[in-house]
C-alpha cells in the first residue's frame, strides 16, 4: 500500500505537503442551517418582519456590505472574510426543493436530483484521485459511519469516531490484552481463507488494521499553540488538521456538525451551534496556516436547506434556498450567487428561492481546485463561479 | 444429538436471529421438522410490550431511528423469529426509504402489514402492497391518474417486485400503471402540507391512509401479459402471481436470503422444487420455505456459513445471545444507528432496489463495525447471556480445562460455530496466554469468568463469526 507524500492524484496537482498536494475539507451543518439569521440582512424591513421572535439585534451585527452583515458568533469567520479568503455563495441549492432532511442530504451527497442516485460525489472524487485503492486513507470521514457522500462501492473510506481509539477494540481497557486481541486479529485474517468470501474478508479485515495503525501515528507526530475547544466540531477539526499534518496522503476530510434543525429554541440553540462551529473554523484555519498548508487547503461549508423565511414563534421550519462557504487562501472571496428576495411575491410557498445549482459550486471546486473533469461526477455540466484564484 | 445442535442452530440463524444454546435445546427436542412448522405458523412472540417500551421513549413513532428501534426490540424479544425476520425480507425486497416518504408511521404500517401477510399468499401480499400508503407515495402512485399514467409502481412491481426484467414488454408496464390509476391517498393533500413544513407539531405525524378514487381509474380494455379484459390493480397482482417468471423470481430471492449467496446448479433444483410448492399452494409463502427448508440443501454442510450475515442479523444475532436489551434502554437508538453505520439503516435503503447484499455488506469501516459490536456484547460478563454461556461452559467439564477445551467448548456455546484450523490455533493461543483455566473456583463475573468472555469476544471477531 502506497501512502504518505500524497503521490497519488490526476491532472496536475500531485505533489506533497506544501508542494500542492491540494486538500478538501468538506464541513456538513447537518439540519438545516438558517441562512437568514447566518447572513443577516439587517437593513431589509422585511427581515424583522418575518422574525419578531428571532431577528438579531442589527447594533451586534458584524457588518460585511450590500446590507449583509454575519451573526456576530461568526467573528472567526468574519476575521478570515476581511483577510479575503471566504465566498459566500448566496442563494444556492436546486430545482423543486425537498424539505425532508434525509432527501435533501441525499441530493447535495449523490448530486442527484431528479433520481435516487446510489454513489456519492465525493466517494467519486476519492476513486478518481486513487483509482486502484493504493492509499486506504485518501478519504477520511471524522464521525462514525460511511456517510453517503463518500459511499461509492469499492472506495475505502475510514470513518474515524475518535482517533485516539480509531480502529478494533476500543472497548478493551487493558492495553496488553488490547494489543494481544489486535495481534490475534491480524493473524486470523492473515491467514489463506477456504474460498473466495474467506479471503476477501481476510484481505478487508487487514486493510482495516493497516488503515487503523497508520492512522493512530497522527497523534504522536502532533504540536500545534492552537488550543481547540472541547466540543464534537472542533475535535473533529482537531483530529483533521491531525491526520493532514501527519501527510499520510488523505486528499479528501469530511466531518459533520449539528443538529441546526432550529424548529424551537433558535436563539439559543443557532448561537451554541454557530459559537461552537466558527471558533472551531477559525481554529482549524489557524492550525492549518501555523502548519504551512494554507495553500493546499479548502474548507467547503454547506448544508442541505435553509429555512422559512417567517418564524413560528420560536424557531424556523424547514425551507429552501440556503448559503455555502468555501474557505481558503486560494479562495478569490467576495459573494457569489445572489442574496434572494424576501418580497412576498418571490417566495416559494414561504421559503427563500435559491438561484444557482449546488453543483454549479461542486463543478467550480473540482475543476478548479482538484484539477478533475466534473461532469461524471456532478452527473452533468454545470456553469462555475470563479471563485479561485488561479 | 451434536449435529443435531449444529443443524438447529443453521436453521435458527437463517429463520431467525441465531438462538442461545437452551433455546437450541428446546428446538432439538422437539425435532427439526417440528421446529420448521413452529417457525412457519407463529403463535404469541411474546414481544416486549409497547406499554413498557412507552414508559422509557415517549414517542419511538418519528424518525428513522426511532422506528427502526421499535422494530430492534421485537426482533431482540420475539419468541417466534421467522415471524420478524419475513418483513425484514420484504423490507429488503420491497424497499421503501424514509427519505422521500417522510413518515415513519407509515412505514412502520408497511412492517406489519409484511409481519400480517409476509408468510400467506404472494398474490395478496402483492395486492395488498399495491394499496400500502407508504408504497403508493414512495413510488409516486398518487401521480397516476386515468389519462395521465405514472408508471414508477407499475414498472418497479414488474422489475423490482415481482417479475425480473426480461419477463415483461415496456407495454406491459403502461398497461399495469393503467390498471392501478385511481390507487390513490385519502389525505394526500393535508399529508403534503405536513410533509412539507416538516412539523412534529403539535401531535406527530399521522399515516397516510388508502382510497379508491374509482373516477381515477381507467377502466378501459388492456392487454398484460398476453391476456386481455378491463382489468384493475387486483387482476394485475392476478396475473402476475400465476406467471412462471414470478413464481421463479420470488423463490430465487427466498432462495438467497434464506439458503446461499450465491445460486449453483444444485441450488437451481432447489429452486425448481420451491416454485413447485409455489403452484401446488396457491402460491404460499409458508409451503415455498417448508420446501426450503426441509431440503436436503438446506440441512447439508454446504448449506452452512455460505451467507454473509447482514447487519441487522448480525447485531440483533449478538443481542440475543448476550441477553442484552431485556429491558428497555435508550441505547437502543444507537443500536439502530449501528446497524446503518454497517450499511442497512433500516428504513434507509440507498434507492428501491434495496440493499446489495453478500460480499457487499463487506468494507473495511463497516467491518471495523461490526467486530467491535459484536466483541464488546459477547465479551460483556455483566449480561445475563453471557453469563449464562459461562455457566454452561463451566458445567460442561471437570473443574479444570486446557485452553483447546476452553475453545472447542465456547466454540460449540456459541453456535457451534465451524471455524478454521488456523482460526482455532490463534484462538487457541489467545485462550492459553494465562495456562489452564479453573472454572470450578469461578465466582459469577470474576477474573475467570472475564477470560472467557474475552475469548468470547474474539471468537465474535473471526471472520466465520461474520457468515451465517
């Protein structure tokens, strides 16, 4: 198995870390985020309106342009928007939107949306960026299970709970009988199997210790002056910057954030979601420059709609046309897309109506930042925005 | 008596959830065919009642792992498995996702209706899956309207359900869809509000329920399948149950949830004589598994161990034989989410061809999964089944035991499970790491009795662990 120095990759932009051995950070609010009270349009009458118990205080607002300002937890992110390396790209999702969660996450995750679609757009990636498999850690999920995103039949995919316990075992204290059950494990399915089933369990249970042990050297070759906080994001982030810093080949990081599915309680519970979530960008992002990666790197920001426009008294219902981030210092920042109306009439049955494809954004990233042709994997051509640099 | 055992426990572990060793003992005494015939026509399952599942989850009604838990604590109780493991099969055949339907109540009507109906006749059940709420908005059956025809169900029962493609014309399919216009919703509209701004409130989310719109349907002259009449829904479902393509169809899908992965030319006989019981019972579920299951195929060696265990059998398998969730606990939710984390979140089938099933079930997260699951339940002394392996364990032999017999006897509690030379060697080596093992000192949940769970433990990591 070939890893480490990122040798694999397509169309260019192979390299190591430094060289350009171009990384993504795919970040999922899983949800629902609330665009409105993330990008805040403080000067529209209309805003208050729709929001008596929810609008923010437009004196807190952290005040960008066009009338836009960010919520004021997002001052991480507000600091990276000043030094020009976050699109916001307004307005985004697809035709005749679906306001079931596991539906919609389904159309951002397989880029499908007409159909149910079975691979995901970035399992298609890791597959293209190593097409024989050679590195089980080209892709790597923090949180548990295979999200569907990253499922492509045949593509390894690791799914880290915790990296410090990542692998077999982790309920066994005692880390003499720990070591003993995984040296067991290894000599059980190493050894030649009765048929082809056998073996090919054999040969997945040895792929999932090598991944595992390659894995777990992250921690030990980590230091960094950033102090992440202790929530589930940040330690995502956290173990993140860890396997990207250990240069273990993975091209592809993906981890999830959430509930934002505000439908009571939005006051509180999108300020902890959004504190917990921009500090930890912010960190991350900070990791990521003390590390020399910060030009190998993009942080995709999306999550699967935005909500109603009014609010039901205490929180938001779902609803469409929502907003993404795309971060980095390749990043061309600015806005892109546009900040939909809230005029009665442009609503759709009460929602905010998107005006660009997600994979208009997919298809900008992949061309241009991972250098792959995105048709076959956005299931079409898509107009892009220019939102890098080069 | 031993092979016996053996041959029980097979059959327990294909018609139900794997068995502990003193329910394999009741089935042997009672003998093999005996066992299939209680399997085959359950009585009371004694399932955990909804009433004490209630006290602890206030709603297990909204959201998928919610539902699937409801589902996890009958499978986990059931005192009649098969009557479980049917819907499970239909949920595999007939695949229907939360993601679009967005209603779990109705799913979980679909559930019973497969629990009510998944053992009698393909012909009603198909009759009645054409009138399931959950399956008509899934497939978008509400779209098709006399003069307007949606064929998503009439295409899908003849491909997916019911047929296999090369059985049927692509004006079969129209003329099915026409047949089945007017098989509608009777709340679709308030339904699709409900759906739509995705509330919970104030009182959950109620279930679709079934409406013959008659001024929908198109009543006029079709021709499927080569016959010709007015027909409706009802003769299509007809039709389609006595074509031979069906009879083959259903019992080859029974054939490789039940008996093998993989269909060899012996396996095809066995088909042949499951579709002959398919006719001679008017097309009977229950007569078509009697055939399987008594074949000589099925009883045989190489019928053992040849299936992958899916997620759910896997897990649910591991919690019997644990003695685990005999009460209800909120980590039941997580162990629905285990099981999608394995790839078969219930209610979520990646798309209505279900799952892909076999060696595909095999990835290296998923497999991480699923020997960490099943280790840390066999290997936990503080539930009831595990210690009731111990038990019988210790009180097989004499006070002390070799690590070969230690192996060979929780090797045998456990399934008998058939293992490798090199598998038993290394297990060997693991159980002999601390010399002999005295169990006649033992006190209930001590050093002795940890040993054994932790081989235990390992013993659910192999990979023969990971077939059924």
């Amino acid at each position: 198995m070939a890893h480490g120095n990122g040798t694999n990759g397509a169309n260019g932009v192979n390299g190591k870390n430094g060289t350009g051995a171009r990384n993504l950070v795919a970040l999922q609010l899983g949800g629902g985020n609330d665009y409105l009270n993330t990008i805040v349009p403080y000067e529209n009458g209309l805003y208050y309106d729709n929001r008596p118990a929810i609008a923010h205080d437009p004196e807190r607002i952290l005040k960008i342009d066009d009338g836009l300002g960010f919520r004021p937890d997002l001052e991480p992110i507000k600091r990276l928007w000043d030094e020009g390396k976050v699109a916001i790209i307004h307005g985004i999702g697809y035709p005749e939107p679906n306001r079931s969660h596991f539906r919609s996450m389904d159309i951002w995750h397989t880029a499908l949306p007409e159909e149910i679609g079975t691979e995901g757009w970035l399992g298609r990636v890791i597959r293209e960026l190593d097409p024989k498999s050679e590195n089980v850690l080209t892709g790597v999920n923090f949180g548990r299970g295979l999200p569907r995103s990253m499922g492509v039949k045949g593509v390894p995919v690791a799914s880290v709970g915790n990296l410090d316990t990542y692998g077999l075992y982790p309920h066994i204290q005692d880390e003499e009988l720990r070591k003993y059950a995984l040296e067991s494990f290894a000599m059980m399915y190493g050894a030649k199997g009765k048929d082809a089933v056998m073996d090919f369990l054999g040969e997945t249970g040895q792929n999932a210790l090598k991944g595992a042990d390659i894995i777990r050297t992250a921690p030990g070759k980590y230091s960094s002056t950033v102090e992440y906080a202790e929530n589930p994001i940040a330690q995502d982030l956290k173990n993140a910057a860890k396997v990207m810093f250990a240069d273990l080949g993975t091209r592809i990081f993906h981890t999830q954030y959430g509930s934002f599915d505000t439908h009571s309680g939005e006051i509180f519970k999108h300020d902890l979601l959004w504190q917990d979530t921009a500090r930890a960008v912010g960190d991350f992002w900070d990791d990521v420059v003390e590390h020399g990666m910060a030009d190998d790197t993009v942080i995709f920001m999306f999550t699967e709609f935005g909500r109603r426009v009014k609010d039901n008294g205490s929180g938001t219902d779902h609803g469409s046309g929502g907003a993404a981030f795309v971060i980095g210092d390749s990043v061309r920042g600015g806005h892109y897309g546009e900040y939909p109306s809230l005029e009665e009439k442009d609503l759709l049955e009460g929602d905010l109506h998107y005006n660009n494809d997600f994979r208009m954004t997919y298809s900008s990233i992949l061309e241009q930042w991972l250098g792959l042709d995105a048709a076959p994997i956005v299931n079409g051509r898509f107009e892009q925005f220019p939102i890098f640099k080069n | 008596m031993d092979n016996d055992i053996a041959l029980t426990a097979h059959l327990m572990r294909r018609a139900g959830f794997s068995a502990t060793r003193d329910e394999l003992e009741r089935y042997t005494a009672q003998g093999y065919e005996a066992t299939v015939e209680e399997l085959l026509n359950p009585g009371d399952p004694q399932v955990m009642p909804e009433d004490i599942i209630r006290r602890l989850h206030s709603s297990l009604d909204e959201g998928p792992e919610g539902a699937a838990a409801k589902w996890l604590y009958r499978m986990i109780t059931t005192r009649c498995p098969l009557e479980e493991k049917m819907p499970l099969f239909w949920h595999g055949l007939f695949a229907t996702a939360y993601s679009k339907t967005n209603n779990s109540r109705s799913i979980l009507n679909q559930f019973e209706m497969f629990r009510r109906m998944g053992l009698g006749s393909f012909k009603d059940l198909l009759a009645e899956l054409s009138r399931d709420p959950a399956m008509i908005f899934w497939l978008d059956n509400n779209d098709n309207h006399d003069g307007a025809v949606n064929e998503n169900y009439g295409r899908e029962l003849l491909e997916l359900f019911a047929m296999g493609v090369g059985n049927y014309t692509e004006q079969d399919v129209k003329e099915a869809a026409r047949a089945f216009t007017g098989w509608t919703l009777g709340n679709v509209d308030y339904m699709r509000v409900k759906a739509n701004k995705d509330s919970f409130s104030p009182f959950g989310r109620i279930a679709w329920h079934f409406q013959y719109d008659a001024a929908d349907h198109d009543d006029g002259v079709k021709t499927f399948l080569g016959e010709t009449g007015q027909f409706d829904g009802e003769d299509i479902v007809e039709i389609i149950a006595r074509q031979p393509a069906a009879a083959r169809f259903l019992c080859g899908r029974l054939f490789q949830f039940f008996a093998a992965d993989e269909v060899d030319a012996e396996g095809e006989r066995v088909i042949d004589e499951m579709t002959r019981s398919y006719f001679e019972s008017g097309y009977e579920v229950r007569s078509v598994l009697r055939t399987l299951f008594n074949s000589a195929y099925f009883k045989s060696e190489r019928a053992r161990f040849a299936r992958v265990k899916n997620p759910v059998e896997l897990v649910v398998g591991a919690i019997r034989q644990a003695g685990d969730f005999r009460s209800p606990s909120l980590a039941i939710e997580q162990v629905a989410s285990i099981c999608f984390y394995m790839g078969q979140g219930i209610m979520r089938p990646p798309s209505v061809e279900g799952w892909h099933e076999g060696e595909e079930w095999i990835e290296s997260g998923a497999l991480i999964e699923r020997v960490n699951f099943v280790s840390e339940e066999l290997s936990n002394v503080d539930l009831p089944g595990v210690r009731r392996i111990i038990e019988r364990v210790a009180a097989s032999n004499g006070a002390t035991m070799t690590p070969d017999e230690l192996v060979e006897r929780c090797l045998d509690m456990l399934g008998p499970v058939e293992v490798s030379e090199d598998t038993r060697e290394v297990l060997t080596s693991y159980a002999g790491r601390l010399g002999n093992i005295d169990l006649g000192s033992r006190e209930p949940g001590g050093r002795e009795d940890r040993r054994v769970a932790d081989l235990l433990g390992l013993i659910g990591s192999t990979r023969e662990f990971q077939m059924a």
